[in-house]
C-alpha cells in the first residue's frame, strides 16, 4: 500500500513538472514584451508628426544639456485595415489582406519570425513585408523577395516574408491622417502610471485601453514560481523533521535556530525574486486596505473596454499566452500539492 501512495506521489510531482513546463513555454511570449506598453484610443489619434516632433525637441533638449525625467519610450504608431485588395506582381490574381499601417518598429506590432530579409524600416514608405502565406496566395511560393505588390494602386517592393498563416500585410505610411495604436517600447519595464503621464505631458490624449507587458510578465512569473516554492518548502520542512530526530538538546536547539533563521532567508526570497511588480502595485499607506480592490476593479474596467474595442492579433495573443500561462501554473501548483498531500498520508 504505502509503495503504491509513493508511485502515486512520483507521477503526481512529474505531472506538476510537465504543467510547469508548457506554462514557462507560454510566458516566454509574455516575457518577449514585458517592455512594451501598448496604449489603443478611441475616438483620438495620433500623428507621425506629433511623434517626430516630440524626438526632434527632446534630441535639441539633450544637446542642450537638458535633465529628462524617465525613460523615453520607442514609439510605434499603427493601423490594421481589413479586406484590403492586394495584388501580386503580373496581376495574376487578387486577394482581400488585413493591412497593418504603421510609422515605427513594425516588428513591434505583430511580432513573427522572419523567414526572409526584414520588416521596412521607418524609412522606407516603398517597401513591405508579407506573411507566407499570402505570399503562396499570391504568387505560388514565399520565395519572392524583390517582387512587386499593389495596393490601392500604389507599388510595394516586398522586403521580407514573414511566418504566419493569415493574409498581412506590413507598410509605413507616415502620411496617415492618424493612427489609433501605439506600441511604446521603453528600454526598462516601467509602470502604467509613468506611460499615461508622458502620453498626457506630450497631449496624445487618454487611450480607452493600455496594456502593460510588465505587468502581465509580473502576474506570469508570480504564477510560475508558485509550485517551485512550494516543492522547496516542503523539502525544508523535512529537514524539519530530521532535526527533531536528533538526540542532544542542545544540537537540537542550535539546529532549530538555524532552521528558523534559513526559513526566513527562504520566505525573504520567495518575494524578492518573486515579486516583479512595480510602484502602481504599491499602497502609498500600508494602512490603506483600500487600495487592491480599486486596483482589481481598475483591472476589470480595462479588460471590459478591451472587450468592446476591435480585437487585435497581437493583443489576442498576449492574453491568450497569459492566460494558458496561469492556468497551466496553478494546475501545476495543485497537482504539486496533491502529491505532497499523498506524502503525509503515506506517513500516517
């Protein structure tokens, strides 16, 4: 009976082993993008200009030997158009493309592997970058750098093929009369409050959703790290145990000192480098128990107004990674302590 409670435990610990794999598998995604804030406006847009401007001013204030406050975000501005016809060079047949319109790091957008050459650069209002699979649409392979597409009649030279089985299309366009999307690529993670005070000191407007990569990879990596101290606590309990085997008092005592000492180290790392949230998750007052509830309901509002806008692949896949990430962390948290639950029992 009590080999058959320790094989249940062995295959328990290795299911929870296996969950915690796949979940650090989806917050890789997540991790990729704990840098970037992703602000979308209704209503409101911004201009390439009013961008341009604001790195033009501050490049002159650094000249000048001006302090800037905080990190300055790479900012990219987009569009995504739906049912555009795209033909391929030779006009040998049309497809309907979602476009994606952008002025900045087009790889920020939608990110992808890239089989072939690049996505433009900001530069370049000439060239475009294709999925694969539209590329197989159009002309029969994605081996078709070089060639020629057009769109609204006007003539792109694609620069790269991306991997992805939809029909996109990458462009720059710094002409639009406005984008509603923004990716804001900071050098460090920063928190939501800092990204909407620059969009407010730069008059971008309030955007009706903001999604924060870092905080999203907090949350993750938080859900993660769960059943690893979990399993850690466990064996440190154990040498609990061992220690009340031990004959001499005084050993004993000193023993369970040290014990005590190391439980503290262990529960002072577990939020040191568990814990990667930053200041907006912080309460000005420890005595404001306030302060998490409108923190969760501001989390709700957000996730409800995302709801109502258009859905947007690269958001989509965020959540979605996010989500499978969670779920797959606390399956594995509770099939971890399942096991260790059979393990009393065997004991018993």
């Amino acid at each position: 009976m009590r080999k058959k409670i320790r094989l249940r435990q062995m295959v328990l610990f290795l299911a929870g082993g296996v969950l915690l794999v796949l979940s650090a598998v989806q917050y890789a995604y997540i991790a990729k993008t704990e840098h970037v804030v992703r602000a979308r406006f209704e209503g409101g847009t911004v201009r390439a200009a009013q961008v341009d401007d604001y790195y033009e001013q501050h490049g002159k204030a650094v000249q000048d030997g001006k302090k800037q406050d905080g990190d300055i975000p790479y900012v990219t501005l987009w569009d995504m158009k739906e049912g555009r016809a795209v033909a391929g060079e030779g006009y040998v047949r049309q497809e309907s493309f979602s476009l994606i319109e952008g002025y900045g790091n087009l790889e920020q957008i939608l990110p992808g592997q890239r089989l072939e050459g690049m996505y433009p650069p900001k530069s370049d209002t000439e060239g475009c970058a294709v999925s694969d699979a539209g590329a197989k649409m159009l002309f029969g392979s994605s081996h078709v750098l070089g060639k020629k597409l057009y769109v609204d009649g006007r003539e792109y030279i694609i620069r790269g093929i991306i991997e992805d089985g939809r029909n996109l299309l990458w462009i720059q366009n710094r002409e639009a009369d406005g984008f509603p999307y923004m990716e804001m690529e900071y050098p460090d993670k920063t928190s939501v409050s800092a990204a909407l005070e620059w969009l407010r000191q730069q008059e971008f407007g309030v955007p009706a959703v903001i999604l924060p990569g870092g905080d999203y990879a907090a949350f993750n990596f938080l859900f993660l790290t769960l059943p690893l101290w979990l399993v850690v606590l466990w064996l440190y309990t154990a040498v609990r145990r061992r220690i009340h085997d031990v004959e001499k008092k005084y050993v004993r005592g000193i023993l369970a000192a040290v014990w005590g000492i190391g439980l503290a180290v262990l529960i002072l790392a577990g939020i040191r480098y568990s814990f990667h949230f930053g200041l907006d998750y912080i309460p000005p007052k420890w005595s404001d128990f306030s302060f998490y509830s409108k923190k969760a309901s501001e989390l709700a509002d957000m996730h409800k107004n995302l709801a109502l806008m258009k859905p947007l692949p690269g958001d989509v896949q965020l959540l979605q990674h996010s989500r499978y990430s969670a779920y797959l962390a606390w399956g594995s948290l509770l099939v971890t302590a399942w096991a260790i639950a059979s393990g009393r029992r065997d004991r018993r």
